[in-house]
C-alpha cells in the first residue's frame, strides 16, 4: 500500500515538533503545526521562531514564507499526524517514584480526532511509556467510533498508527533529523510500511522496523543507559571530593584503558530525556528496574553535593558573591528543562548564604522564579569581577574561554572541569 503525503500536521511546536515541521515544509510538503500556545503560533506565522536552535530560524523563515508551513491553534484534515508533545512525570500519591503523565498525549489525540479520515496516519513521537502507543490507539477510538484501529481491527483498521521516538541532540536537530537512524514501531506491519514512506521523505539514515513495544523501550532504553552511566560518573565525583582526588585527572587515566569509557560528571542529569525517562521503565517494572532506580536517586541527589559545596566555600567569607556558571541543562543551549543548574541557583536563592548572582548567556532574563528570590542577572565579565566564588555549572563556549588569571584568586567549585 503506498500513501500519498501532500498534508502533513504536527502537533506540538516545541523543540522537536518544530524542526520536524520545518523540515517537512523543506521537501515540499504542506504542514500545519498546531500548538496551544498562541505566542508561539503568532511568532511562526511571522516567520520567527521562538526557541533557540541553530539555522532554525532560517527554514522556518523559508517555509514560511513559501506558505508551505503555516501554524495554528485547531487541528485540520491531513494525511499524516505527528504528535511531538510533552511526557513528563508526576509524583507518586506514596512518593519517591514518579508515574509518567500522559495527559498531553490524550489531550492532543481529543484534538485530532474531529478531523480524521479512512487512510490517515497517525504517529507519536513523545517519548512514552510502553503501551502508550495503543492508549493512544484507544483514545482516537473512543472519540471517533465510526473509524476502525489497529489494536482493535489490525491490518484491516481504518487508521494506521505508529510509535517512532525523537533522538536528537539539541543544538543539532536539523543535522540529526535528516541523518540519524529512526526506529519505527507500528502497531502493524501496515503501520509501519506507511510511517517508513512518511519519514522517507527526509531522513536519510535508516528507517528500522519493529512493534510500537519496542519502539517506546528503545527510547527508554536509551537514555537509561545514559542515565546509569552518568551516574557512575556522578558518584565517582563525589566519592573524589571526599578522598581529595582531582576526578578529571582519574577519569581521563581510568579511559587509558581499551575498554573503560567514564562519562563526564556533572551537577546533575538535566533536559527532558535522561532526566524524565528511566523513570517511564521504573514505573512499569519498579520490582526489577533496580539499578535504573537507583542512578535516578544519584543524579537527583548531585545537585544537593553542589550547593553543600557552594555553601561551605562561601562560609569562609564575610561578604560572599557566589556567581553561579549557567542555567541551562547542557552547553550552549537555552533549554531549561529539568535543569540541575537551575535547581541549584534556585537552592542557593533560598539560603541567606550571600548574593547570588545568575551567568547564562543564551537567555535574555532570568526565568520568574529565580528573578523573584533577587537573584542577580549578569553578563559574565561583571559577575566575574564581582563575585568572590564562581559556581560552574555548565560548559558553555563562553565560560570555556575565561581567562584563568580572572579567577585565579577565587574560590572556583568546577562542576563542569572546564578548568580541570
């Protein structure tokens, strides 16, 4: 069965909805991006973009233009839907695990689900727990009982829907959309022959089949394995500061070794991925997913060491100026998600340890909540000649190149070993 895709709608704009949308609209195809945000429909349509993501901004301005990408708040007949919207997670009622929160999924199916036709498919792409895909499959029914779905009807269904994660790197989405392997998990085989044409349409790696399953472990899997990696890492850092070990110098000559590979510590795991998804398999499997527990509560607990830290080193004087070294979850972004920076310059605002001073270069203002705990918001070379200790808490570019004589007679906590 081969499907023509001449109208393609993406559910959600943000940093995966967006570039998928815009790269779409590149190859020639209609899209229509749908969001609930108004701000950002407005500032698409203009032909801006409201995240920060190299060259984005440049297709989307094309595409635009072109009229081949337009954005708006309700939902049209098309094709093809992608839905690229937020997972996360909520606590448990009994608390110390999360459940992952599917409410957004539902709510972007209730919206589809008014304009689907016989032959359209339907992809999600949010990272989701395993069965998330049918859930999906059922709510569409639910709203559409004269259409028939794969987890009732099979290879017959009326709709095709499929489960195909994201997995790129922010910061080279357009490059990682187009070059990276994609995994395609339809709920039937039907289903995935037709999301293999769709994606065809751009990516150049390659597209593997398997089951929606699979497909949503894979993700989960995936950046599991990040996590408990990072937290080895983690510990081995902590574990340095007690045993006064340099843990820069360690890593790199433990990596002497053909086959040892330590990642980089850190201040904690950020973004929306490492730090949400091991906990979508905890939640599933909680009696056998022990280890992948256990990485989560190491990488939760980094930033804690950090303030302590930071705290410890500011006791030692009278007036303390702590300038605290980014706010985003990696280097050179603007994404604040679940970031341990931001936790920790959070934390800090809420000691009466000293003037805390925020340095993040790619955000034009501090986010509401650090700017109502009078956290002061400086460019780097101000805050650096102000403050007595310097905090870094994320690698960007710019801290990278700090001249070190600026620092020298500092108390300098490095997070990051920009400096190590």
């Amino acid at each position: 069965m081969h499907m023509q895709f001449k109208r393609v709608s993406v559910i959600g704009l943000g940093y995966i909805g967006l570039p998928t949308a815009a790269v779409f609209a590149s190859r020639g195809i209609d899209v229509i991006g749908v969001d609930i945000n108004q701000r950002a429909i407005d500032t698409i349509n203009s032909g801006s973009i409201h995240i920060v993501e190299p060259d984005l901004d440049i297709v989307v301005h094309g595409v635009v233009n072109t009229g081949k990408l337009r954005a708006t708040l309700t939902p049209e007949p098309s094709d093809a839907f992608l839905i690229a919207v937020p997972t996360p997670f909520r606590e448990t009622p009994e608390g110390g695990s999360r459940e992952p929160d599917l409410s957004y999924i539902q709510a972007a199916a209730e919206s589809i689900a008014p304009v689907l036709e016989k032959g359209n498919l339907v992809i999600l792409e949010s990272t989701s727990p395993v069965g998330a895909t049918e859930k999906l499959s059922a709510w569409l029914q639910r709203e559409r009982p004269d259409l028939t779905f794969p987890h009732d009807k099979g290879e017959a269904a009326d709709i095709r829907v499929a489960h195909c994660p994201e997995r790129v790197l922010p910061g080279c989405v357009l490059q990682e959309l187009v070059a990276n392997d994609r995994i395609i998990g339809g709920m039937t085989p039907a289903c995935s022959e037709a999301a293999v044409e769709l994606y065809r349409i751009f990516v150049k790696g390659d597209c593997i089949v398997t089951t929606a399953r699979t497909a949503e472990m894979a993700k989960l899997t995936e950046n599991s394995f990040r996590d408990v990696n990072i937290a080895f890492a983690n510990e081995l850092s902590m574990i340095c500061d007690r045993l006064k070990i340099n843990v820069w110098e360690l890593i790199r000559l433990a990596n002497r070794h053909p086959r040892v590979n330590i990642l980089n510590p850190g201040p904690g795991v950020g973004g929306h991925c490492i730090a949400v998804d091991p906990w979508f398999i905890v939640s599933s499997c909680p009696e056998e997913a022990r280890l992948i527990a256990q990485a989560r509560n190491i990488n939760d607990a980094k930033p804690e060491h950090v303030i302590g830290q930071a705290m410890a080193a500011a006791n030692a004087f009278k007036e303390p100026v702590i300038a605290c070294l980014g706010l985003a979850f990696k280097a050179n972004i603007d994404d604040l998600r679940e970031s341990p920076a931001l936790q920790i310059v959070d934390a800090l605002a809420d000691t009466d340890v000293g003037e805390i001073i925020a340095v993040e270069p790619n955000i034009s203002e501090l986010p509401p909540a650090l700017a109502e705990k009078s956290v002061t918001f400086l460019p780097l070379q101000q805050a650096l000649e102000r403050a007595n200790v310097v905090v870094v808490l994320v690698d960007h570019q710019e801290f990278k190149a700090i001249d070190r004589s600026y620092i020298a007679a500092k108390v300098v906590i490095d997070t990051r070993g920009i400096f190590g």
